[in-house]
C-alpha cells in the first residue's frame, strides 16, 4: 500500500496504469495506493523525509548553496537508513496515455488480485460505496492499444545508508501508568505484593500487566452496522465529493493572471529563503496593490 500527496506528478493516469505493471516488472505488489491532500498527516514515514528539507536548511545555514548533485548529496549523507543516488532515465520509448474520466475526483486506486487481477478500482472514498472499474479494454484504450515498455533507468554515483534508521514501536502500556514515576510504580507493585526490581519499563508492564482496567464503554454506536448505516444516509447524496463540487474545478472559473501568478509565488517563497522576510498575508496585499498601480 502506498501513500501520497495529492500532487499531480503523482495522481495522473500514466502513473496508475503503470502501476498495474510494476508486478511484473519489478516482483512488486501494489494494491493500494491512497491521495492524501497536502499537509495533512499520512505516516511516520513523513517524519523521515521531513528530515531532507531540515538538511538543506542547515547545509545553506552553513554558508553552503544547493547548486549540484553533489551539493544534495552532502546536504543529507548523514541521514539515517537514506540512500542517494542519481537517476538517469530513458525517455525514448514514452508513448502517449490517455486520461482517466474525473481522475481528479478518485482519491483511492486498488489493483485487485485473483480473479480481477489486471483491472483498476478508484474510489472517491477510501473503501466505501461502489468504485469506479477499468477493465482491462478499458486500460488498452487509455494506452491507445500501445505496448507500455519497462522504463530502463540507470543509478549512478548511489551512496550507503552511514547508519539504520529505526522506528519506536509505541507502547502498549497503559497510559495510566506510563505517565507514573518509577518510585510510584514500584510502590504500588509492593503494595500487590509483586516483584518490584528491574528498569522502568519493566516494572512498568509488570504492573500494567497485574492491573485491571475498566473497559470503555462506547454507546454510540452498538455495532459496525450502525455506522454503515449513519454513513451511507449522509454520505449517499454526495455533498463532500469532490465530484459535485460547484467551485475550484479544473478549468472553470476565472483565472488569475500569470504576471499574478507569478509575483504570489515569489512573496511565499521569500520567507523560505531567509526567515526575516517572510510576508504576512497585510504585506501581500499592500504589495499586489502596489503591483496593480
């Protein structure tokens, strides 16, 4: 299963019918792949990659620029469990592919197996209601009956992971008595007349372990059906799709002028560059006020 951003380089046609063809291509399985929108939270995985764009705030920070390869290289080298490399891609065997129908609208993509392996399923939401199929005619006509060849990239100059990177399993314990000192949590054990030697987290799932908790008790709904059901009655006439939005379509509406464009662009990007002069959202506007003038 594979998550991302909603951007475009990811969520386009080409993309998700390669997908279909990365099982023989490369002995890879993928069955899902979900859209999230930019800046929310997918997985911890964030959390790594956030830590490239803190490396090249510090390697400029340092006096440095980010001109070359060389330069991203040395910039994140040190990272835990990254690997860098230079791809080089062999674009001459690109054929054209078609779109998908309100591809826009399908924030879930499922490659099934079994008995529907080779077809598509898109979802507008992930697993509920009843997705939209590409068959496997469908996919050759987005192809325009063209064969779709492996892509043949060569890495070069790819460098080794210095160390692993290493994830913290979260603590099953609960939290009652995660957030206990050791001396508490010793007492209270002595007080169970149990064993109250070792480390932290040892006392701390012995006593977990020889407390009882009170369930939770969640009345609002009895059972899974009782959600489906609140779901589908509100769900059904389809509001929050994006397919029945009315504003912020592609294509409609009218549009802000390129110089405008443009000139935005560089306001946000200003404060990225050197923090003090980031423009608050007063400065924006007296500037492109000034710019209309």
């Amino acid at each position: 299963m594979i998550f991302s951003d909603n951007g475009g380089h990811y969520h386009n046609s080409e993309l998700m019918v390669i997908v279909s063809y990365w099982k023989k291509w490369y002995k890879l399985n993928v069955t899902k792949w979900q859209f999230l929108e930019p800046g929310e939270a997918k997985t911890i995985v964030d959390s790594h990659n956030a830590k490239l764009s803190h490396g090249f705030t510090q390697y400029i920070k340092l006096g440095n620029s980010i001109s070359t390869g060389e330069d991203i290289v040395n910039a994140n080298k040190v990272l835990a469990g990254t690997k860098l490399a230079k791809l080089i891609t062999d674009r001459s065997k690109k054929i054209s592919v078609g779109t998908i129908p309100g591809i826009s609208n399908y924030f879930t993509f499922m490659w099934p197996t079994g008995e529907k392996e080779g077809i598509i399923e898109a979802y507008e939401i992930p697993n509920y209601g009843k997705p939209k199929t590409y068959s496997v005619s469908d996919i050759k006509k987005l192809l325009k009956n063209n064969n779709i060849n492996q892509p043949n990239s060569i890495a070069i100059d790819q460098t080794s992971a210095r160390l692993e990177w290493k994830m913290n399993i979260p603590s099953q314990i609960n939290p009652s008595i995660q957030t206990l000192t050791a001396s508490v949590v010793r007492s209270q054990l002595q007080e169970k007349n149990l064993n109250s030697s070792g480390d932290k987290s040892v006392i701390k799932q012995r006593l977990d372990q020889f407390t009882n908790f009170e369930p939770i008790n969640i009345t609002l709904f009895s059972n899974d059906n009782d959600l489906k059901n609140l779901l589908h009655k509100n769900l059904v006439p389809g509001f929050a799709l994006k397919s029945k939005q009315k504003f912020g379509k592609k294509d409609g509406g009218r549009r802000l002028n390129l110089n405008v464009i443009e000139k935005l662009k560089e306001m946000f990007l200003a404060g990225n560059i050197e923090k003090s002069n980031k423009f608050s959202p007063e400065d924006m506007l007296r500037n492109m006020l000034k710019t209309m003038k």
